[in-house]
C-alpha cells in the first residue's frame, strides 16, 4: 500500500538503514536483510511520531529499495493525512461518525489493533473508501 524508500549503507560493522522520506529514521541490521526488516518497525515508529506531533506523513517518494508499511498502518496514515487535508480535526471526526473521542484517537493510533469496518466508517466521513485488491507475490 504504501512503500517507502530505504537507502542501505554497508560498512564492517554491518548495514545502516536510511530513508529520503523520513530524515529521522536510521537503523541498524548485521545484514541487508536484518536492517531491512528493521526499517519496517523504524517506520512504523516515524509515522507515529509525525502522526502525534501533527506533522504531514510524506508521500512515498520512488526508490530501488523499498520497504512497504503494515497495511493497518498504511489505513491509518491515509485517514490520518485525509483529515489534515481537508482541515478535519479529531473532534469533527468524532461529530460526523456520532463516536467519543477516544475512540477517534484509537483509530489515529499506530500501535492499536483498530477493527477494519471501524476505519473504513472513519474514511467513509472524509470521503473516502477503502478499496482491497491483492496482487500476486512473485520471486
């Protein structure tokens, strides 16, 4: 869903992980594979933290190497900048879908395990509809 790019810089200490999107993320793996797997939970982390501090999530620029976030999360970064788009704010969220606010926060939260129907009700009040297709897995 949404696939940002990672930059991977080897040395003898093992690979650091960067990414052109979020200046803030860098990790660490002893192989290309381990930091890559590493950048997936670092993104999560960079996402949370622009989402809490009310910053814009970028859209994924290109790159040869990418790594793609949890689709949950990828749900949420889409509510979350559809609202600072179109200047919704969490308590006119919590207006249109008739919720408390808490409710609305456990949608924005990264870390919670929000229930599918619950964030396509969220998207559906800022018009918009989670569409789900697959894609088959190749090599």
């Amino acid at each position: 869903m949404l696939s940002y790019p990672i930059q991977l810089q080897e040395d003898d200490h093992g690979v650091m992980a960067t990414s052109p999107d979020f200046p803030e993320l860098t990790t660490f793996g002893d192989d290309q594979r381990e930091a890559l797997d590493r950048s997936v939970s670092a993104l999560e982390e960079a996402v949370a933290a622009r989402m809490h501090d009310n910053q814009d999530v970028p859209v994924p620029s290109d790159g040869e190497v990418c790594v793609v976030l949890p689709t949950l999360t990828a749900v949420k970064v889409i509510l979350y900048q559809g609202m600072r788009d179109q200047n919704v704010g969490k308590s006119e969220l919590a207006r249109r879908l008739g919720w408390h606010l808490p409710q609305v926060d456990r949608v924005l939260d990264v870390e919670h395990l929000s229930r599918l129907d619950r964030m396509d009700m969220a998207l559906g009040a800022i018009g918009k509809q989670l569409v789900v297709k697959t894609k088959e897995i190749t090599g």
